[in-house]
C-alpha cells in the first residue's frame, strides 16, 4: 500500500493539481478570514469554515476525478489490478493519498485561531473542533467523488457528477422540507429510493438475480409495513433522512459549539461505506 500511496502522492503534485487545491482553498480561506474575523471582528474562525463549505463541492471533485477514471482511460488499471497487492490496498493508498493533499490546508486552518487569540478573544476550543468536523466531511466528500470516479473512464463526467451529488448533500436540509408528510406517499418515495439501491447493486456486482430478488424483499417489506400499521409511514423520510444531514455536525459547532460523537461515527460510517463501494465497483472490472 505504501507503494501505491506514494505514487498517488506524487502524481498529485507532479500535475500541478496538489497545488492548485491547496493554493485555492487558502486563498479562499484568507478572503474569508480578512473580511469575518479581522475585519468585522468576529472572534470564531469556524464562521470562515462554515462559508467554506461549499467551495469544498469545487474543490472536492477535482481532487478526486482522476482517481480511478484516470487509470481505466490509459489501461494502467489493469497493471494495479495484477499487482502483488491487495484490492483494498490499492483502493486505501489512493485514498489516502487524496487525504494527505486535503490535510495540507487543514493543518494551516489550525493557525488562524491563534492570529485571532493574538488580536484579542478567541474560542479555540470551538474552532478546533469546527476544524475536525470540516475535515471529516471533506474526507466523506472525498470518498464519494473516489467511488463516482471508479465508475466512469471520463474525468469530466466524475467531476461533474461528485459536484452533482455533493451540492445534493449541500442543500439536503432544504430538499427535505418539500418531501410529503403522508403515509403513502412516503411509502411510495422509499420504494423508488429502494429500487435505485437494487439498481445500483445490479451495476456493482453485474447479478441481476441478486438485484431482483433485493428488489422483491424491498417491495414486499415496504407494502407488508404499510397493511399492518400505516402511521409508521408518516414523516418516515424527513424524519429518517433528516439524520443524514452532513453539514449538520459543521453548523452545530458553529451556533452552539457542540460536538456530537454520534456525527463521527456517521462520517466514520460513510467513509467505509463507499471505499467498500468504490472496492466492489473496481472488484467487478477486475473480473468483467
């Protein structure tokens, strides 16, 4: 794995991509820094990383892009692929590789709340954590746009379509306030949202009978639930998708500087859930 990391590590900055990353968050973190904390005189850097966030969805992607699409467009994949290593060995150096890039700019973050300690009062204890939370939703960021990219040759469409999902995330809690309250039409929405799952099954392992008979489970669980007891059903997906808000954890430490553990966990839980994704995607290549 160290291998495969090392030469992830430098490819990054051999294209100049390392580089430019860095150089643009910094300079956005410096813009927002000057007109928040010094000029206005806000005493908590977390309101800059708050702002950052959705400089994180342009950021992110171009990061990530070339992970995986960059290997299945020149065929170098293959040469990984039959390697001495393993799949998650191959799967984690890269990944860690883009999280090393990522904490660069982290690690100066840290020092923008003792400019501010300097200059007067300061919260580093709130900052410190808001500094956490942002880096582990970049590095949840960063594992979707590393399994976005395992799906495609194109860096473009990887780019493109991390930046769709992550503006997604972005306006989450907006998108739930349209979802309906109703029993069946909260029924109606999981069992596409389901369907989508067994879709995505079918084009990870390329088993249709396996996506199938998810796909039965699925309806049949869904509609059994709903005889038995509809009220179960209502508020069922704003309620439930409401806990999957990955800003949230940010904007809590920024208005009332709280860390919740449960929030790690979730980040924690995220991140291995699409490096399994990305590895069973790239598992199916292997033996297609």
């Amino acid at each position: 794995m160290r291998a495969i990391y090392k030469r992830e590590l430098d490819s990054y900055f051999h294209s100049m991509i390392g580089y430019v990353f860095i150089a643009f968050f910094l300079a956005f973190t410096g813009v927002y820094f000057m007109a928040y904390n010094l000029n206005y005189g806000y005493p908590i850097f977390s309101y800059v990383l708050s702002s950052l966030v959705f400089i994180l969805l342009i950021a992110i992607p171009v990061l990530t892009m070339k992970s995986f699409s960059e290997d299945r467009k020149s065929r170098t994949d293959q040469l990984l692929l039959t390697a001495p290593v393993s799949l998650g060995q191959i799967v984690m150096g890269k990944y860690l590789a883009m999280e090393t890039v990522y904490l660069i700019p982290s690690l100066v973050f840290c020092l923008y709340p003792l400019v501010i300690k300097m200059q007067g009062n300061a919260y580093l204890l709130t900052d410190y954590c808001g500094i956490l939370m942002f880096f582990l939703m970049g590095c949840v960021f960063i594992s979707i746009g590393m399994f976005l990219s395992s799906l495609t040759e194109s860096q473009i469409i990887a780019a493109i379509s991390s930046f769709g999902v992550l503006l997604v995330l972005y306006l989450w809690d907006g998108i739930l306030g349209f979802l309906p309250s109703s029993a069946l039409l909260n029924l109606i929405i999981l069992l596409v949202l389901l369907s989508l799952v067994s879709v995505l099954v079918w084009h990870i392992t390329g088993n249709l009978v396996i996506a199938g008979v998810l796909e039965l489970f699925f309806l049949a669980a869904g509609i059994i639930v709903y005889a038995v007891d509809s009220s179960l059903y209502e508020n069922l997906l704003p309620d439930v998708l409401g806990k999957l808000d990955l800003t949230a954890p940010l904007t809590d430490v920024v208005a009332s500087s709280l860390l919740d553990t449960g929030s790690i966990i979730l980040y924690l839980s995220v991140i291995g859930l699409f490096i399994f994704l990305t590895m069973q995607s790239i598992q199916k290549r292997r033996w297609s």
